[in-house]
C-alpha cells in the first residue's frame, strides 16, 4: 500500500496517463440518476438500482465492539454499519451468502500527484453518522498512514471512477451507503493497531467490475460488494475499458502480482445489469 519511491507520473505513458485525467464523457451522460456503470469481460455495462443497499447485521455479530452481541444491542444495527473485512454467512434474503453475485468495487488507493493536502480529501457528506472521519481530518489521517491523499477519497479524484456519479456529491454513490467502516482493513494492513475499532469514512470513489456471465441479469439481484484495493495506477481502468482491470481474469491477474487486494464485506446492493448499447454478446465466461 506504500506510495512508489519514483515519480508515477513520469512512469506512466502518455497516452495512459491522459486516460486517467478524462474524467467525462459521452457514457457518463447518457446514464439515469439511479445509474451507474460498470465493466464486465473488458466491455460497459449499466446498473439500474432498485432499491437501497442492505448491511448485514448477524445475531452473533458485534460490528460496533462495545462486546454485546447484536442479539443483545439493538442500538448497535439502528443505523447501520456498512463494514469492510466482515464476512456474513447469509445475504439480504436469508439465503447462503456464498451464492450471492460479487460486485467488485475498485478503489484507487494510489495518489498520483502524492498529494499533500488535507483539503483535498473528501468532505462530510450530508446525512452521513456524525462519527464519520472526513474533510480535511480525514486528509491528515490518510497522509499519515498512506504517505498522500489517496485518488479515492479526493473531492477531485485525478483519474475517471464510475462513482459518484455525474452531478452527486463527492463520498455518495446512487442508493449506496455514504459511510464504511474499515477499521478492520486497516488493522489486517497494518496501518492501525489491534484490536479492530470502528474507523468510519466517507465512500471512495471507486468503479465495478462483474463476472462476465452476470453482465446481463434481466431483473435486479441483490449483489454482495466486495472492495478491491488498487495500489497501482497502470491497473486503473479508463471509462471506455481500453486497459486496466475490467474483468475478473484481470482482477486476479493484478492481485497475483500484488497490486489489488480484495477484502469481503457485509454490504449489499440491489441493481440489474445490462449491457451497454452496442456491447451485446457478453456472455462467454471470463
């Protein structure tokens, strides 16, 4: 997760690198407001959300480590806890999690201009818990533990993400929590000290990737998301998909090589997929 000693601006190619600045375009614009995009087998696709997400709260859980069980501490899933590094064994329905749809949500965990500005950083979104650490004490936090402000929680992000989408506010995507706990992840980096607390931040911005035989699903499906870490910039894809990781095979092909680091998560969403117009034929596996 460490910041490259060398310049990633004077790495990247050119033609990469003005890529990774277009931060518009046609696709973007054509979308609804309970739309977003997403990339499957290396092609577009568009999510329809139908309704709000879901974070699972088992009975055995204590996702806010005050040592009572949630069966015991209905405080604790009143507003609920969106936790990354948390594994439920049953999705939204009741049925077993490991059957449920993954929907890979990229985060740029990278910062290419190493940038040092608290200011920089995400600001508090409107609605979000009043624990949520965000706007320029979020900066310094990051600063502190990544060496820079991550592209994923810039207000300006200087790379293309699928959220938020075109017009939202910055840490808020379509029918998504505007706030996850990733206390645990940053323990299991060694970033924090353990034992795990809650550590609430603003959602990054980020972009999806879905298995291919799941890019057209007719009706909306619930959809476990399962956060992937990008640490370098040359595996960032663009909003057209010509390069990066736009499909499960690149996405594994990126964490062998130790630059994406998946983590599970108990959140949830509730969307279709279709492909985009002109990007039909999507089913071979990847």
């Amino acid at each position: 997760m460490k910041p490259t000693k060398r310049s990633l601006l004077k790495l990247l190619p050119a033609a990469l690198l003005a890529a990774l600045f277009a931060v518009g375009g046609a696709n973007a614009q054509s979308l609804r407001p309970n739309q977003t995009e997403g990339f499957a087998h290396g092609k577009l696709v568009k999510f329809t959300y139908q309704q709000n997400f879901a974070c699972v709260d088992q009975p055995g859980d204590d996702l806010d480590y005050n040592g009572v069980l949630a069966q015991s501490d209905p405080g604790e899933f009143q507003t609920p806890i969106c936790q990354a590094g948390t594994q439920p064994t049953i999705d939204p329905t009741g049925e077993n999690a490991k059957r449920t749809a993954i929907l890979y949500v990229l985060v740029p965990m990278f910062s290419l201009d190493k940038d040092q500005n608290p200011n920089d950083a995400i600001p508090c979104p409107t609605g979000v818990r009043a624990a949520t650490l965000c706007g320029p004490a979020l900066g310094k936090v990051l600063i502190q533990l990544f060496g820079a402000v991550p592209e994923a929680y810039k207000i300006k992000p200087l790379v293309f993400t699928d959220c938020p989408g075109p017009g939202s506010m910055p840490g808020t995507c379509t029918m998504h929590a505007s706030a996850v706990d990733l206390g645990k992840v940053l323990v299991a980096l060694g970033k924090l000290p353990a034992p795990a607390t809650n550590v609430f931040l603003p959602t990054p911005n980020h972009s999806h990737v879905i298995a291919n035989a799941l890019a057209n699903t007719e009706k909306a499906i619930w959809w476990e998301v399962e956060p992937v870490l990008v640490t370098d910039p040359a595996d960032w894809p663009d909003q057209s998909g010509g390069f990066g990781i736009t499909s499960v095979a690149k996405l594994r092909k990126a964490e062998r090589q130790g630059q994406a680091i998946e983590v599970p998560s108990n959140f949830y969403l509730f969307f279709s997929s279709k492909p985009m117009q002109g990007m039909q034929g999507m089913r071979d596996p990847d």
